[in-house]
C-alpha cells in the first residue's frame, strides 16, 4: 500500500483539503497519481484520478466476489433485503463503476474488469432464485423482493454502456438468460418515485440490442408519463407524488433519461430533458462548498460524491451552464473531498456512512454494498481525454465566488453561501418526503428531511437527540415535531433572500394535534446571518415554543450561535446531543424557549459560521419593532431593514 498522496499546506480548504470540523487527512487506501496542481489548481485531480479511483475502488470490492463472479459479499451488517440481494448490489453497483471506466477509454480494459462481469452475468442468471452460491434473486414487487429491480437498472446500464465489448460476446445463451431476468423489473410494481426508472433503464437497453416488444414500450411510457408529473419547473423534480426534493434529482431522475437519450443518440429526448438539466444544474451548482462537500441533506446520503453525478453528466452531454473548469473542480471536489476523509477504510471499501462510518446517516434499506451507487460519478469518465470538462483549466465553484442568497421557489428551498469560509447553507421550506396517502401523525420524524436547515459543514443530530435546527411547541411536556411542510413562497434581491412555509406542529404522544395550530415560518438569509421568525397561531394555555440552531462539535472551527430577538424567553442554553452528527462525534446545539399562547411573533437570529474573527450576533441587528403581525428589523452594518408582514404574507428588504 502506497502512502497518501500530500496537498501542499499553502493551498486552502477548498482544494480538497480537510475544511473547518472535519477529520485529518487520511486519503484513499489506494494509490493516486500526484497532483496536478497547475491543471486543477484546487482540487489537484485530473481525469486519470478519476480513471485510478475507479480502479481502487473496484479492486477492494472484487476481493469479496464470490467464485463464479456472481455476487460480492462485501463484509458488514445485511440490509433488510438479505445477504443474496446485498450481494447483487455489490456486483451491479461496481459494474457501473466498471462501465463507465471501459467505455470512457473506448474499450480499453487493462484490469480485465468485463471479463469478470460477463462471468458473474453468466453465473448469476444459471439458475435465478435458487438459494446456491452463485444465483441472483429473482425480481419482484417492491413490497415483496424489489431492491433487485433496483440493481437490474445498474445491469442494464452496464451491459448498455459495454455493449460492443461484452454484451456482444456472449453466448447467444447467456444473452437470453439476461434477458429473461432483466424481465422481471418490467413485469413487477416498482415503488411509486423514482423506481420507475429502473425498468425503464432496463426496457431502453433492450431496445437497444434489438429485444423490443409492447412489454418494453409500455416500461418506458409508464415511466415517462410519470416523470412529466412529477416535474414542478426550473429543473426540479419531486420524488414521486410528494413533496420530496433531494439529491435523488441528481442522481436518479435527471440522471436515467437524460443517459438513456444521451446514448441513444435522441436528439428529441436529449433536448427535452437536456433542457431540464440545464435548468437544475444552475441552481444545484451551489450547494457544493468550497471544501467539495455536497450538501448533507436528505436520504441515502452514504452515495456519497454520487451527488456530483449530474454535474459530469451535463460536461459529458453538454446540456449545463457551467463553464467546463467549473464542472471538474465540482466533481473532482466531491470525489476528493471523501476520500481525504476516510470514506474508504484500510481496506479500500466504501463505508456505510459520510465521511467514515456513521449509523444514523443510514436507511434500513442499506447494505454493505450500497455506497456504490457512488459510482454513478464516474458518468464523467464518459468525456474522452480531449474533452474540455477534463483539458480546461479548474475554475472556481459558484460557492467559492462572493457571499450568495439564491431563492429555489419551485422547491420551496433557500441557498445561503459564504466566501469567508465555504460553507452552504439550505433552508427547508418545501422538501418534507411525506407521501400523499400518509397521515402526519403517522410518521415518525426523519432527521434527513424535517429539520428547518441543513449546510455542507454540519448534519443533522441523531433521532434520539435534541433535535438541531428545530422549531417545535411544547405542551405538557410533549414536543411537536414537524411533518408535512407547506410552502408560502420564496423570493428575494441584491444580496439577500428570503422562503417560508407553515406546518402543523404534530405530537407523537398523546393526541396528535391540537385543532387549529399551527406554526409559520419564514427564513431570511443574509451574508452569514440568518433571520428566523415564526408566528404561532391557536396555541393553547401553557404552550411554549422552542427554537434550536446548528449543531457543532465543541472547540470545532465551524461555531453555531442563536441569539433571541424577540418573544423568547431568556438568553440561549446550550443542549447536548452526545451522539453527534456525521461531521463530529459529540456535539452541542443552542436552544431559545418562549411562551406561545394564543398567537405569537417570535424572532431570532442564527448563524453557522467558520470565519475567522467573524463578529458575535449581538451586534449585528440594531432595532427590532413589532407592530402586530408585522416585525421590522435594522441592519446594523448598512442600515437596511427587513419587513416581515402575515395575513398575507409579506417579505422585505431595502
């Protein structure tokens, strides 16, 4: 094993290098080329790191393959889908790895990864469902045996995407028992979000070797009716018929039919859903830090650097905003940035977790081999070596440029970042991932989705734990939590921006709601400030509102403060939350308290900061006036003042 490589001490955290909070560098278990600092300036990567990541990665993980090739039984606790189905994942999840290796150097193979493959495939279709050492389960329904429909669309797109050099040397037998077992994604319920896409990933690499019948028509119309549904304008998808709008965007739904009509050659397809791209891309090009993380929001965040996925795959098609230097400092960033920070063990594999392991980073749907859904990054391997995206020189990421404010309406989501020390900041007022036909009451809270903000510097505290970034009422010693989100609307100017949502606060003991209350919330987000004011409507006698921050690891670069403004009670305590977040081990969020009956204007102000002198809040707001339902606040460092009218709702800033 080769030492990690070294980054100079004089290039900043946005080069990839360890930022504010985070571990010492240990870099990947797997050797790198040297830096090429005057390529890629910040990130040091080129596209033959690139092509060495994938190769470290698949050869730590095929050290678990089984001896047909089948199945890589890659070591840690099985999800709840079981052993065989987790051993599927390892091989279908690393084949698109592979894939996208091979076919982005036209064929070359020098590790003989497809010959591996091919073999698994030949081995793993003998006898499908058999409980033996080699043989795949068969697809099923979602609720009954579905992750295999999830892994079929990784075959599928494997087998597409190596076609020439694989699929097409196969046994006329083999090819047949593919076919067969791919089938069963086509013929079963996939469950209602992005699952859709998988048989229509599986029906498109079909049709593309000549197997087209009415079954793969009808796979990929149902799935196309329903992604025209699911999009609500500028870019933005939601995850089925909800509310969920997360990194599934990215690397799901925008990333399978923009590919399928990429590789197609679908002029229609490419620029209908190229459009799309376009639009997402530049608003989800900044919520990526200086430091290279992605934002650490929403579920199956152990993916990982999959969330630059649909920044390489607007390079490789040329559907983005983003200049080409741009692209590969945002994707080569988020590569880097895991793998200086532990995301591969002494063993070269994929933990379960962010940065290393980290249990409540999890879904119960993950298994060992899960984090390589982290391999729809190396999309980007699809530009060849002569392509801008890896010939231009690296240039800034958006969130490496001044302070920015960025109002997401269609999603109901405020981007706030700050130069002085990368961090991006989102504020939630829109994504709750609560589906249609459930009741609030009836969900339990997720961490990942109901907390009221979210940045690439911290996570969210466990379930168990106060909960970070929080606006609950408090009765009787029950605390609400939030559910369903409705979005009021988003907006702002020059420097500054605003969102707001109501919801109903929801008890999970007790009775579950108190008729008529509810809770308003609108965010404004200023340089690194944070306005935060809420309106409690119907609250009942003796109810008290609690308002938390961020949560951070004490003596850690990145601080946390919330200072009250009006309408609480007293100066800020500081709550534990031993169990800490993915970003530290142990962590502390500061909470303000309030009594809330009747209806209620509160106001605070927050910030995340890791700049360094960065002033206390104390002096940051010099006047604050209530008059009803309308709060003004003035700005001390320019005078400026900030409005904030309900009934209606009103927001302003000059």
């Amino acid at each position: 094993m080769t030492a990690p490589h070294a980054t100079p001490a004089s290039v900043p955290s946005a080069s990839g290098d360890p930022g504010p909070g985070s571990p010492a560098s240990a870099g990947p278990a797997f050797e790198l080329p040297s830096d090429d600092r005057v390529l890629s300036p910040r990130t040091g990567y080129t596209r033959a790191h690139w092509e060495a990541a994938a190769d470290g990665l698949l050869r730590a993980a095929w050290r678990w393959a089984t001896p047909g090739n089948a199945l890589l039984d890659l070591p840690g606790r099985p999800s709840r889908s079981g052993v065989r189905s987790d051993g599927l994942e390892g091989y279908a999840r690393t084949f698109l790895a592979a894939a996208f290796r091979v076919a982005g150097a036209g064929g070359k193979d020098p590790h003989g990864w497809l010959e591996r493959y091919a073999d698994g495939l030949a081995a793993g279709t003998r006898t499908p469902g058999r409980d033996d050492t080699e043989s795949w389960p068969l697809i099923l329904d979602h609720h009954v045996q579905g992750q295999p429909m999830v892994e079929s669309a990784s075959v599928a797109l494997g087998l597409r995407l190596t076609a020439p050099w694989l699929w097409d040397r196969l046994d006329p037998g083999v090819q047949d028992r593919a076919e067969e077992w791919l089938r069963g994604s086509l013929r079963h319920t996939p469950a209602p979000n992005n699952w859709y896409l998988f048989p229509y990933s599986v029906a498109g690499f079909l049709e593309s070797v000549g197997r087209s019948d009415a079954e793969t028509s009808r796979a990929r119309e149902r799935a196309l009716t329903l992604l025209e549904s699911w999009y609500r304008g500028e870019g933005w998808y939601a995850d089925g018929d909800s509310r969920a709008f997360d990194h599934y965007n990215g690397w799901a739904l925008h990333l399978y039919p923009m590919l399928d009509a990429h590789l197609a050659g679908d002029a229609e397809a490419s620029a209908h859903h190229g459009a799309r791209l376009r639009a997402h891309l530049d608003g989800f090009s900044l919520l990526f830090g200086g430091d290279g993380a992605p934002l650490h929001f929403g579920r199956s965040l152990t993916y990982r650097f999959a969330a630059s996925a649909a920044v390489g795959l607007g390079a490789v098609t040329g559907h983005t905003p983003l200049a080409p230097g741009v692209s590969r400092r945002l994707v080569s960033g988020a590569l880097r940035y895991f793998l200086d920070r532990g995301a591969t063990g002494d063993d070269g594999l994929l933990s379960l977790g962010w940065h290393g392991p980290h249990d409540a980073t999890l879904q119960y749907y993950s298994g060992p081999a899960s984090p390589y859904w982290a391999s729809k990054a190396f999309v980007a391997l699809l530009a060849p070596e002569d392509h801008p995206l890896w010939t231009a020189p690296e240039e800034p990421a958006p969130s490496e440029g001044p302070d920015r404010v960025l109002a997401l309406p269609v999603p109901g989501l405020l981007v706030q970042s700050t130069r002085a020390d990368g961090i991006v900041r989102l504020h939630n007022h829109g994504s709750d991932h609560i589906r249609p036909h459930e009741g609030e009451a009836g969900v339990p809270d997720d961490p990942h989705y109901s907390r009221g903000a979210y940045s690439t510097g911290t996570g969210p505290t466990a379930a168990a734990n106060v909960a970070d970034n929080h606006v609950a009422l408090e009765l009787s010693g029950r605390s609400s939590g939030r559910r369903r989100i409705h979005p009021l609307g988003a907006g702002g100017g020059d420097g500054w921006g605003w969102a707001a949502s109501w919801h109903r606060p929801v008890f999970a003991s007790g009775a579950p709601m108190v008729p008529g209350l509810r809770v308003e919330s609108v965010t404004v987000a200023r340089g690194r400030y944070e306005l935060r004011v809420h309106r409690v409507v119907g609250a009942p006698p003796g109810a008290r509102l609690r308002q938390t921050g961020w949560a951070t690891g004490p003596g850690e670069e990145v601080r946390s403060a919330l200072r009250g403004l009006h309408g609480w009670a007293a100066e800020p305590e500081e709550r534990r939350a031993p169990q800490g977040t993915a970003f530290t081990r142990w962590a502390v969020v500061p909470e303000l308290t309030g009594p809330a009956e009747g209806t209620a204007l509160f106001a605070a102000l927050a910030t995340l900061t890791a700049e360094p002198g960065a002033a206390p809040l104390s002096g940051a707001v010099s006047e604050v006036t209530v008059d009803g339902g309308t709060i003004e606040v003035r700005w001390t460092d320019d005078g400026s003042r900030t409005r904030i009218a309900f009934d209606p709702l009103t927001v302003g800033h000059g």
